[in-house]
C-alpha cells in the first residue's frame, strides 16, 4: 500500500511540474471572429381555435331538451338543444288564420269593385247620353272608390298578416339550435326547463378544424421578426412553414408587446387548443461575433471566457446570445473581434492556480 501511495504521489508531482511549465500562448485558444448567420428568435406559442363562439337564444322561451353536454363533439348543424315551442306554433297557426281570411274577404272586395267599376262605366255612358242625372253619376263614381279604397286597405292588411306569419315562422325556426360548426362543446350556461331570453347565452364551443398559434413579440423586435420566415415547432417535434400570418396592430399597454397569430394546416394529429408551441424566427443573415461554445465557462449565473490578452491570462465576463448548430456562441458584449479566447477553459484555470501558487 506504501508502494501505491508512493507512486500516486510522484504522478501529482509530476502533473504538477508538467502544469508550471505550460506557457499561456501554448494553450488551445482561438480567435473571437465575426461569421454570418441568420438571427433567429425563439417564442413560446398558444395553439387557440380560430372558431369558437356562444351560441345565444333568439327568442323568449323554455328549453324543452338538450343533446350535447360539455367536451361532446358535435357535427356541423346537429340539433343541440331545442325550445318548448308550443306557444310560437300557436301565433303561427293564428297569423295563418288571419292571413287566410284576409285573401278571402279581398276576394269579395275584389268582386264588389269589378262591379262596382262597371256599373260606373254603365251609369257614365248613360249621363254621357243624358239618361240619367249627375247625382246618379257621383253616386256610381263613389261606390267605385269606396270599393277601390277597401282593396287597398285589406292589401295592405294582408301584407302585414304575411310578415306576421314569416315573422312566426322564423321564431319557430330559432327553437332549434344548430351546431354552427363541427367541434367540441367547452361550456353549458342553461339548463332544461329554465326560461331563455333573446341574447342569453346557451351553448359554447369550439372547432378543431381550423387552428391557430398566437405569440407575442417585443416592440424592439418587431419589424425583424414581421420580415422574418417563421416556423412552428410542435410538441411532436415537427416543424410547419410557410403558414399564413396575421398581425395585431394594436400593443399589449402593459407588456408593449404585440401578437402575430399563425394558421396551421388542418388534420393536424394530437394538437388542441391551449396546448403550447415553439415559434421559431429565421430573420436575415448578418455578420454576428461568435466564439466556440467548448470556450464558454458558467459560474452560477454568470458567462465567461478566458482571454490571452498582452501576454496575460485574464478570466472576462461576457454577455452571450443565440447559440447556433455549428457548435458557436454569440457574443454581446464583454469582448472585441480578433480576441484570443481559450478553447479548453478547464487547462487555462490550472494554469492561472498555478500562477498565483
């Protein structure tokens, strides 16, 4: 046991004397250098549908039944709830009554002035031929206008009774509430035999055909990110391009952000809404000083890197950015292109230990 301890320590010996003798321009370094990559940002999305809506009761009645509840998915224009609707068919077999014997009795007017219009032309000739007095004339003339007048005010009537039974049919028809689009219902506001009223709220939903991705984007990066090409980057890991892109010109007062919303292709698997995505923007490619990632030193919070600067080794804080797939790191701030900064951060501490030992 003696032995080993004794060859151990002649290793760290000689480790040790190997490390004093390293020169610091003799450690792996590189320069910090400006290359061309296109910016990128990186924003967490909302997946939201683009239709969902309430549907709200158009008339004053009692819900009779409803079929679907919360999370059931319904096909476009299945019946999802209906009204009593008893009263409605009621006023509707009314204004058709009134209707019907409206058209009757301006039948009989209609009659009466055909009559009335040709005993006037009969008593007209007459006076013309002066068979019969003036009186006689007036007399004819103003049955003719009385009966006329009376077709009038029963056409009139009867329009009115027309729009009364269209007006009953249309109520009748809101007793059935359709399904305006295929989806899932989310919420139930009412509930069988309560009394609804016009623009009370019965039913929400949602489609999960048509959907989006809503992100929001700093004031500062804005005009980049509006030009930028702009992917999503779903939970699955596939990556959708070339989607539609809508922008919200209006900033968020307390963020100062605003929204661009992206329409993703339909029959899309295993996406919903509220699920989170990725939004990935490729802007320009520009000049950006970068060094080797493997060069970069963590400390807690805190980015570094070793510099060879004027023939000394000196630890510098930076501020780093995007990191790229070439295995480079953007710099910020904290160094100057043409820099040497070491490549294995690990040797260049031993040799500043050594320094100050």
């Amino acid at each position: 046991m003696e032995q080993s301890l004794l060859r151990w320590t002649a290793f760290i010996t000689l480790l040790l004397s190997a490390s004093f003798n390293i020169n610091a321009e003799g450690l792996p370094h590189t320069e910090a250098v400006y290359k061309n990559y296109a910016r990128q940002w990186t924003y967490d999305g909302s997946v939201e549908a683009i239709n969902q809506a309430t549907v709200s009761s158009r008339v004053s009645a009692q819900v009779a039944e409803i079929f679907y509840d919360v999370n059931d998915r319904v096909e476009k224009g299945e019946l999802i709830l209906r009204f009593n609707d008893e009263e409605i068919k009621t006023r509707l077999w009314q204004a058709e009554a009134n209707l019907l014997a409206e058209q009757a009795q301006l039948k009989e007017v209609q009659a009466r002035y055909t009559e009335a219009a040709a005993e006037a032309k009969r008593i007209s000739d007459l006076y013309q031929r002066k068979q019969v007095t003036r009186s006689a004339l007036d007399k004819a003339e103003a049955d003719k206008a009385a009966t006329a007048a009376r077709v009038n005010v029963l056409n009139a009537q009867i329009k009115a009774r027309q729009a009364e039974v269209e007006q009953a049919k249309v109520e009748l028809s809101y007793t059935e509430v359709r399904a305006p689009y295929a989806g899932v219902m989310t919420k139930r506001w009412i509930e069988v035999g309560e009394m609804a009223t016009p623009g009370q709220r019965l039913m929400s939903g949602l489609s999960l055909n048509d959907l989006r991705v809503v992100f929001s984007v700093p004031q500062k990066q804005l005009t980049e990110v509006m030009a930028a090409k702009l992917d999503v980057l779903l939970p699955s890991g596939e990556h959708l391009t070339q989607l539609d892109k809508t922008f919200i010109p209006a900033a968020d007062p307390q963020t100062h952000s605003f929204h661009i919303r992206l329409d993703l292709p339909q029959n899309i698997n295993d996406i919903f809404p509220g699920m989170t995505t990725k939004v990935i923007a490729y802007g320009r490619e520009q000049p950006v000083l970068v060094i080797p990632k493997q060069a970069l030193v963590k400390r807690s919070e805190v980015d570094g890197v070793y510099v060879l600067a004027k023939q000394q080794l000196v630890f510098r804080q930076v501020r780093v950015g995007m990191e790229y797939e070439d295995g480079w790191v953007e710099v910020l701030s904290g160094i100057d292109a043409g820099e040497q900064v070491m490549t294995q951060p690990d040797r260049a501490l031993v040799y500043l230990q050594q320094q100050h030992d």
